[in-house]
C-alpha cells in the first residue's frame, strides 16, 4: 500500500481542479436563476475544501520525507506550503461562511458577490501553490537525475 506522501501528486489535482471552477460555476448560478448551478456549486466547494485538507496531509507526510534538500528547493516548497495553507483557509472560510448564510436564508445579493470575488481571489493563491507545487517536485526529479548520471 502507498504511503500518504506518495499519494500527494495524485490527490492534489482533485482541489485543484474543483476549487478553481467552483467560482465559474457560482458565477453561472448568479446570472442563470436555476437551483442547479448554485446546488452543484455549493457541491463542487464541499468536495473541493474536503480533498484539500487531504492533499495537505499528504503533503505534510511528503514533506517529512524529503530528507536533505538544496536552499533553493526547501524555498520553493515553503512557498508553496504558504499559499496552499492560504488557499485551504480561504476556502474553508468560504465553505463555512456560504452554509451560515444559506442557514439564515441571507446568501444572495450582496453576500453572494462578496463571497464570488474572494472565491475569484483564491484562484491566484490556488495557481501559486499549483506553480510552485510543480517548481518543487520537478525541482527535486531533476535532482535525483542529476545525482543518479
């Protein structure tokens, strides 16, 4: 069986992919008046903010067994680290902050173009993490290439 921190590659994509159409889809729902676009929205964050913190454990297990790294690749994955944990958070406040609205019948108009445009913010922390993400993992590929020529 696959160790959590061999598993990080493969699950990092799902949040990925599903937190950065999360706000198009959102955006779809506010211009085409169907419970359907806002229900598959709301399903999209759900999925998206829970295989986030799963692509984070796994992670955290890849980073503990990095072992010794050169400056410029332990730099690379503190960024990358960072804007993962932005985006995580971002999200997670998002998610939380749109099921206490729909609660109080409170998530449209204004509250809903407010939580668009952080959710279109965290689509920049979500490409820096993805960036660097791959800058640290092709970082250390070219390295164990190197050092087995």
């Amino acid at each position: 069986m696959e160790s959590l921190a061999e598993l990080h590659h493969k699950i990092v994509h799902f949040p990925i992919a599903l937190l950065f159409i999360y706000p198009f889809v959102e955006l779809m729902s506010f211009f085409i008046k169907k419970e359907f676009f806002s229900f598959a929205s709301f399903i999209i964050l759900i999925i998206g903010v829970s295989s986030s913190v799963l692509a984070v454990l796994t992670g955290n297990q890849a980073a503990n067994s990095l072992g010794d790294t050169s400056a410029e690749i332990k730099i690379l994955f503190d960024n990358h680290q960072n804007y993962a944990n932005i985006t995580v958070w971002m999200f997670t406040a998002i998610l939380f902050s749109r099921i206490y609205l729909q609660i109080k019948k409170k998530y449209s108009g204004l509250m809903k173009i407010i939580l668009l445009i952080i959710s279109f913010a965290g689509c920049y922390f979500i490409f820096q993490t993805g960036d660097y993400g791959g800058k640290t993992a092709h970082g250390r590929m070219e390295k164990v290439t190197n050092n087995s020529e």
